[in-house]
C-alpha cells in the first residue's frame, strides 16, 4: 500500500484482524519519501498503525510517474525500508520473469546472493527490523537449490519464495513452492510474495508456506467482484439487481450482515462507496481464511478443511490436476472432493495402463 | 413526526425538538447529504463515530436509486433501513440533490419534473415519485415540486407555483400511512408568488415545509426577503426545511428567518477541494484568537491539505477535535493521501467536516438558547469576511 488499504480505515482494518500489512517502498520512496517519513517517526507513526509492517524491497517496479525502471543499490533499498521503519524489510533481489529462459535466470539468482551479503551489510536496525531474504531462481530446481542454501547459511529471520505468481503455470509453481518449503528451515516463515488467489494460498498453506501478499482482493473489489467460498461473485453482473441474499451468507462481516447484493450491484464501478464496501468484504474474507487455515491446523484438522474448501469451491469434483498433485505432495487427502472419474483416471495413471485404455471422460 | 418550537431568540431564530423515527433532535440541525442512501465516503461502520443523535439525519433523494436498483426490489427489501443497513437513522426524502440530481426547469412540463441526474435527464410524474416514497418508507418526505431558477419569466415563475401546489395535493392523496409529509413551497424571486404559495401551502394538511427553488441563483442578498416572505404566511409550530443552501453565512440566514432543517452540500464540496474546516467552535477559543501567521492563507476558516505547508505537520487538522480523523491522524498524512490520490482521504475529511460543521449547528442552538443569535451571527460574519 502507499500508507493506506484502499479505502479503508485502519480502525476497519483492526476489526476485520488483520495484522501485517505491506507497505510499497518504490511509491512510498517518491511520496512523501523515506526520509520524510523517518523524520516524522516511521511508517508506523505516519500512518497511526498499531500492528506489524513489511515492506517490500522497492525493486519489483517500473516508475508509474515518468516511465523510467527505478534502478536501487542493495544498500539503497536498505537504507530506504530502514528509514520506514517497518518490523520486516525484504532484501534486494534480482527477479526474473518465470517465463523467460536461459543465462539470465542463473545470473539473477547468484546475483540475488551476493545481494544478500551487501543489504546484511548496509541494514542498520537488525534489532528492530527483520530481513528476509528471498529465493530465486526461476523454475530450475538445482539454482532453486543453490539459492535456498546460500540463504539458509545467513541465517536470516526469515525467508521468502519469490519469483512466482508471474504468469507461469500453475504445476510448475507449486512445484517450486514444495521445493522450497521442503528445504528452508522449519523454525522460520515462509512467505510467498504475490500469493494470491484463495485457492492458490490454501495450496500453498498444505505445502508449508505460512505469509502471502496479494493487491487481488482489494484490486478485484474495485471491478465489482466479491471473493466468496464458491469462487468469485460479479456485482456487475444484471442478475444481482434483483437479488436480496446477501453476498455470502455464511460471512459474518458487517457489509454481508447489513447489505443485499442487489444495493451493491447499484452502487459498484458507479459509487466510491461500492469499492469500500466491496473492499472491506474482500479482505475480511481473506482474513477468514487464514484464520480457519490457522486454527484447522492447530486443531489438527487440517485435511477436512481443505476438502470442505475444494467442495464448496468445486462442487462437480472438478478440482484442477496440480492442486491435485500439489495435495499429494502435501500428504493431504483430497479423494473425497474429487469427482469419481477423476479419481479413477489418477488410480488408472498409476496403474501404468495402456494410453488408448485411459478415456477421457 | 412530532415538533415542538423550545426557545426564541431575537428575530425570527428558534430553537425546537423534533421527534422523529427513534430520534429527538434538536433543531436548528443539519441533514447529512448522501448518494444512494449512504455517505459519500464515510463508511457505514464509521457513522457511529459521529456525533449522535445530531448525524442521524440523513437527505436521500430517491432519484438515486433508479440507477441501478428497482422500487420493487427496495420495497421487497423492507425500505431504506433495512436497505442501508442504517437502523438508528431517520431518512428525509426530497428529490432534489444539490450535487447529481439537479432540477431542469427547462424540461419540466405538467406531467412531471425534469432533473439532470447521472443516468440522464429524467422526467417524473407525481405518481411515479409517491411509488418510490412508498418503497423506500422514509420517515420524512417532501412533495414534488417544479423548482425554477431566479431568471425565469414571471408566467413561468406562476405556473411553476400553480403545478407545486397541484402535485402536492396528489401526493398527499396518494401519501403512504407512515411518514411524515412536508409540503414544497415555491416561487422563484417573486416575493408575491413566494407569498402566495407559502399561504396555499398552509391550508394543507402537512406536518411541516419545505422551502424549494432557493439556491438555484437568487443572491445571498435578496434571500431574506424572500425566506420572510416564505414564512410569514406559515404557522409558527411546524418545522421548515430548506436545501441548497451551502455557507455557514447562508446557514445563519436561514435560520435568522426561522428555519428549522438544512440540507447542504458545503461538507461535500470542501471534502472534494481537500478543504477541512478549522474556524474555532470554542467559546474561549473564539474570545481569545490569535491566528499565527503560517495558519493564514486566504482564509482562515480552512485549511486546504492539500497545500505543501502540511507536509510535516504532525498537528491533527483541529487540536482538541475529538473526530475519529483528529483523533488519529495528522495534517501531514492527510497531505500524503492526497498527494497519492488515496479515498481514505476523503473519507478522513469527510468524517472531520461533518463533525466541525455539526459542531457549528451546536453553537447556533446554544446562541438561540442563550437569547443571543443575532450577536453570534454577527460577530461569525464579521470575524471571517
């Protein structure tokens, strides 16, 4: 965010539980800048919230001002996030897209190590900020490797898996996601930055992920989509006009308990109101989420959670294959979402039957 | 819908108690403005926060929501409380909206009003506006009225008299059994069709009044006359609501006259120009003011935070406003909010604006009790000319 939740207010923000929130160091670096910022105390104090902040390395962007690539220093980035005072800051990497092959993606990720020394070096308040490092190494698995333990040596606070949710697919994703997980240390987070859609961070939460950030429910609320245990709900849509459930019945924030998806559907893409409301839902509903994948797990019911999600979420036992495959991976039992053909076809896979013998159904 | 005039002050200021819905308010009180029922910022869950029982008033024209939501589906609904989840409000109905449903005398005809509203020009018939009072079931509406501006003809001025008077009585023949009426008053610039409206409009069996057609380009000076003209033929012990009238100065007109209810949409448009309100609302601030020379721009009643001067200030807008965005935040981060073109912004001032200018009304009723309006009038318009 640039010092704010799209419309909301940190009092709503509090109340629907939210307790980190991530702050964009490239646009908070241009307005009001770091410097200014620390002058008037920190993130913390400017934007009066109590509770945690992370901020991103300020690398990842293009300058939506004048166009130009904002070229940082590790020491830069480091002295900008120790100026905002945030309780996480990440290190500078060299992110490559996902899809693109070749050297590049070698030199980024042992350039992402020798940053990592450097941003060590520059960071000024390890006692009071944590800095992550972040594994790169685009979809190849041994630089994956060399990376995740030429971090683990610094022995950082924390880690994160970065690199993805840039339009690869989503089996290699997942892949590179339990690869990492199965390799960091267990003590320290994990946080998959750009994660994501619900589903995406369910699958990643059963592969051993713990932090994820995503603008999509906030970015989604302003096109006047509502994330719901089905999947998504259009406001726009002109069904919603005459529709007096509201959006998600079994939800208990304060937009589903006093408003119709009829009054939504007039007020988004035409009223501010619309996105603030629809923004408010979006996040209570992520934050729903992550307390349930918390609490499934404390309680050791971690499984039926995410096979009472799948269900709702796919209720043909459509469930895509890598989640699929992610699950198994995972070790979670997902049998009982699946439609019954489904799981023959994977039964029938496994048994190394014969191509032509497998139909598609 | 009970009302009851409490106190005098000189002149024709005064002092009541309105009960309405599950409210008593005081009067002189102002009408929080709204788009579809809600602010145009604050958030819902944030209202609470405003001082109550002075914000639960809230100005609903029901032209708003025939963009986008049927009269059937509200009614299916239950009506605006249940709509807007809005229990503990009280809801006025008047069409006009100073800000997105602006009457077009132009198009107006016998069959019905013009307005120039977001989803075009729209015509509605006394009938079709009746079925939008009876679906949404505001405790309070006013009657269809065909509102021109100061510089129409005299024929058009009359006849815009004549067809506000006949509506009235078709919408109070078809008026729902819930909801208090008020009737529309007319007349343009004439002080006698002003006069001759206002007379007719008292024989009618209406709970209060609404005083239309002022704000659409008469000036601040020929206001009074026409507003004596308006209340002179009305009786004393029902409540007079006007709209379009912005100013704190043409707020202290209004009631100078003897008005009871304001709709304004001053908050809204200082909201949008990044403007909060800081004239001092403390009697012994008032007393002892000493602006310091970085407060003053040009003027002193406001600030624009907009302005490069707040960027480090770590003040909130007013020291000792107990608003939720005084309360919390600063000048410099509102600058911030600004600068990134961030809704939190509005919503923040919004929140501040609409507290201070409450807090504006709260002195005004303390003059009229106090005997002393007409100083306190004077003394504001003399201090911020």
């Amino acid at each position: 965010m640039a010092g704010t939740i799209k419309g909301l207010a940190t009092y709503q923000l509090e109340e629907i539980g939210c307790q980190i929130i991530l702050g964009n160091t490239y646009h908070l670096a241009l307005r009001p800048t770091s410097e200014l910022i620390d002058e008037l105390g920190g993130l913390h104090k400017f934007m009066n919230w109590p509770r945690a902040l992370l901020t991103d390395s300020g690398g990842f962007q293009m300058s939506p001002v004048d166009g130009k690539p904002m070229l940082l220093t590790p020491e830069e980035s480091i002295q900008i996030q120790n100026r905002i005072g945030a309780d996480i800051i990440m290190a500078l990497d060299d992110v490559v897209k996902t899809t693109i092959t070749g050297p590049r993606i070698e030199e980024a990720m042992y350039r992402t190590l020798r940053w990592i020394d450097r941003c060590i070096a520059a960071h000024k308040r390890p006692h009071d900020q944590n800095l992550f490092g972040i594994v790169q190494g685009g979809l190849d698995p041994v630089l994956r490797d060399i990376c995740v333990r030429g971090l683990v040596d610094r022995n950082l606070p924390g880690y994160a898996i970065g690199g993805l949710a840039g339009g690869e697919d989503k089996d290699s994703f997942w892949r590179v996601v339990a690869q990492c997980t199965a390799t960091l240390p267990e003590d320290k987070p994990r946080y998959v930055m750009g994660v994501g859609y619900p589903l995406d961070i369910v699958v990643c939460s059963a592969l051993g992920a713990d932090m994820y950030d995503c603008v999509y429910p906030t970015r989604t609320a302003r096109f006047g989509t509502a994330l719901v245990p089905e999947g998504v709900l259009k406001l726009k849509h002109r069904a919603m006009a005459e529709d007096t459930r509201p959006i998600d019945p079994t939800c208990a924030c304060m937009v589903c308990k006093n408003y119709t998806r009829a009054y939504i559907h007039s007020l988004v893409t035409k009223d501010a109101m619309g996105s603030q409301l629809l923004s408010f839902h979006n996040l209570y509903y992520m934050m729903q989420l992550s307390k349930n994948l918390h609490s499934s797990i404390v309680q050791g019911k971690f499984p039926e959670f995410v096979c009472n999600f799948l269900q709702k979420m796919f209720p043909k036992g459509d469930i895509p294959e890598w989640v699929c495959n992610a699950m198994e991976v995972a070790e979670i039992d997902i049998s009982s979402c699946c439609a019954p053909f489904r799981y023959i076809q994977a039964t029938k896979v496994q048994s190394n039957l014969n191509e032509d013998e497998i139909q598609a159904v | 819908m009970k009302f009851a005039v409490k106190a005098w002050s000189n002149g024709g200021a005064r002092a009541g108690i309105l009960h309405l819905g599950t409210s008593t308010i005081d009067t002189p009180s102002l009408l929080l403005s709204t788009r579809k029922g809600l602010p145009h910022f604050i958030s819902p869950d944030l209202l609470s926060c405003l001082p109550s029982p002075e914000s639960r008033l809230l100005h609903v024209s029901p032209l708003h929501f025939l963009e986008g939501l049927s009269m059937k589906t509200i009614s299916k609904i239950g009506g605006l409380h249940q709509l807007l989840g809005l229990h503990d409000h009280c809801f006025v109905s008047v069409p006009r909206d100073s800000i997105q449903c602006l009457p077009e005398a132009n198009s107006t005809n016998k069959i019905g009003a013009s307005f120039e509203t977001p989803c075009g020009r729209l015509l509605i018939k006394p009938v079709e506006y009746m079925e939008m009072i009876s679906s949404t079931r505001p405790e309070l509406w006013a009657t269809l009225a065909d509102e021109v501006p100061a510089w129409v003809s005299d024929k058009r001025n009359k006849t815009s008299v004549d067809r506000t008077i006949k509506w009235l009585d078709e919408c109070i023949s078809l008026s729902p059994a819930s909801g208090a009426v008020f009737g529309a008053i007319v007349g343009g610039s004439s002080l006698e069709e002003r006069r001759r409206c206002a007379q007719e409009v008292a024989t009618r069996n209406v709970s209060g009044y609404w005083v239309g057609g002022l704000g659409l380009g008469e000036s601040m000076d020929e206001r009074p006359a026409l507003l004596n003209a308006v209340i002179e033929a009305l009786p004393e012990e029902k409540p007079r609501l006007i709209c379009g009238l912005g100013l704190p100065e043409e707020i202290l007109q209004g009631i100078a006259a003897g008005v009871d209810l304001f709709e304004s949409t001053y908050i809204y448009h200082l909201t949008l120009g990044g403007f909060a309100l800081t004239f001092p609302l403390d009697r012994t601030q008032i007393n002892a003011l000493n602006l310091a020379p970085s407060d003053v721009g040009s003027d002193p009643r406001k600030i624009n935070l907009r302005a490069t001067v707040f960027r480090k200030d770590t003040m909130p807008i007013v020291e000792g406003c107990t608003c939720y965005t005084c309360r919390n935040h600063t000048r410099a981060y509102i600058n911030h909010l600004l600068n990134v073109h961030e809704m939190l912004a509005q919503i923040l001032l919004e929140i501040h604006n609409t507290h201070h200018f409450l807090g504006f009304f709260r002195l005004i009723r303390e003059a009229i009790n106090a005997g002393r309006f007409e100083e306190f009038r004077k003394e504001f318009v003399q201090r911020w000319r």
